[in-house]
C-alpha cells in the first residue's frame, strides 16, 4: 500500500486584479496528477522549470491548497490546513536550506526547539540532535555553529537531519542538490538512499537533472505544462520513453566522450 497518494489533484493560482481593473486570467499549475509513493521508495518528479513539479510538492506539504483532488498519507485523507502531529509526518528538504535553517539560531538550537515541542526535554532532546547530525556525516561541534558558517553541502545535511527529527514518513525533497556542486550532490543523494532504505521512507524526489533521477529514483514521472505525461520504473523510461517530451528531455542529456 501506498504510504503517499496524490489523487486527481490540480493546483491554480487564482486570478488578480490588474491595475485596468480586468481580472486576470488563473493559472493551473497542476492539471489533475495522480501519484503514489511507498515506503522506502523514491519516486522523482522531473520536469522543465514552469512544469508544475514544485507546486506539486507545496501542495503535498500543505504550502499551497488543491484547488481539487486529495492528498492522502497512509490512506487518511489531509485537510488543506495540516495538524501538527500531519505535518511531523511529512517533513520537505528545500533547494535552499535557510528555508528550514533560521540563520539567527545554532543548527543544535533549531533541531533542539524542533524535538521539544515534541516533548522532548532539554537533555534528551541535545542527546537526539547529535544523533541526528552524526547519521548525516557531520561531527556533534556543528550543533554549536548557525547555518551562515556550513557550507553548502553542510547546511543541507543539517536540513536534512532536521527532517529527520520528527520521525517521519515522508520526505518531500525539492531540487534538495541543484545548488551543489556535483561531489557535494554525490553525497547528499547517498544519504537520501541510506535514510529511504534502512528508515522505510518514502520520498517524493522534485527534480529537473535527469541525471540524478537515473541515479536516485525507482519510478519518475514526467510533467510538461502541469500534467505527468509519462511514468514508471526508471529504467524502463529511460531505455524506451513513449512520450516525445520525455524523449526530448532525455535526449538533453549530456553525453561526456
């Protein structure tokens, strides 16, 4: 069964008034998508910019309500405006990291406030912290440093160990390495397979390198203009895409020799 259902959802950002007092026209960023994710898989969205993949992703999170369709999470329906104990369940891995790091607190600080509201005393809450940091490859000191003084490829595994934080069962990871460079990149999709894996995640990978889904995804689905045009098992999408637009997107791929 699928931990992560998105069924015949469509996304539209509503009209606005323009300064000739016409109304503008609404835009449908996602036009009826239905997809599933199970545990301890990893499923890519891959697209062009303007695809709709990202506002895909805030709708699953419950950044951006569905205009129609139901996002479900182990077969419950989610409410457009989450709980608490919904939203500890499904955690999202930005591109930029400061989105999830504030830049005025420690990394310990922001993964300690984020267990004690939880429930988690002080103690217990610190010993969890450095759990979480050492599981992402960083050494315990990094707790003690804020966001503005990690590398690149440091502030994402510390969003990443944040979203581990809260046990959850979905990751939601939007274009989590575009801005890495490709051994930083390296690094964070292996901790993204070690975590799918040994803590039965499931992860919805938003992405525009096909390259990292070839690497990184069981399944990937193919958006162009709102709608999936093409999905299934990664390799067989790649050695036989149906789809001219998949074909094309593949086709992009830079080939080195």
């Amino acid at each position: 069964m699928a931990i992560l259902e998105i069924d015949d959802v469509t996304v539209t950002y509503g009209a606005t008034r323009r300064l000739t007092r016409r109304m503008s026209t609404s835009h449908l960023a996602v036009d009826h998508v239905s997809l599933q994710v199970e545990r301890g898989q990893i499923v890519g969205v891959v697209g062009e910019s303007g695809s709709g993949k990202s506002s895909l992703a805030k709708a699953v999170v419950g950044l951006v309500a569905p205009a129609s369709g139901e996002i479900r999470l182990s077969g419950q329906a989610l409410p457009a405006r989450r709980p608490r104990a919904v939203r500890r369940r499904m955690q999202m891995v930005f591109q930029d990291p400061s989105s999830a790091l504030n830049p005025a607190l420690t990394v310990g600080k922001v993964i300690v406030e984020l267990l004690e509201i939880d429930g988690l005393g002080r103690s217990a809450a610190r010993g969890r912290a450095v759990d979480l940091i050492e599981m992402v490859g960083l050494p315990p000191s990094m707790l003690d440093v804020r966001p503005g003084a990690l590398s690149g490829g440091q502030r994402q595994r510390a969003s990443i160990a944040r979203a581990l934080a809260t046990n959850p069962e979905v990751i939601v990871a939007d274009e989590p390495t575009s801005a890495l460079d490709v051994s930083v990149q390296a690094t964070v999709l292996n901790l993204l397979r070690e975590f799918t894996g040994s803590l039965g995640l499931a992860v919805l990978f938003i992405t525009h390198d096909l390259g990292v889904v070839r690497r990184l995804c069981d399944e990937v689905a193919v958006m162009q203009k709102g709608r999936i045009v093409e999905r299934g098992r990664t390799a067989s999408v790649f050695d036989a895409a149906t789809d001219p637009y998949t074909r094309q997107l593949l086709a992009s791929i830079p080939v080195i020799g």
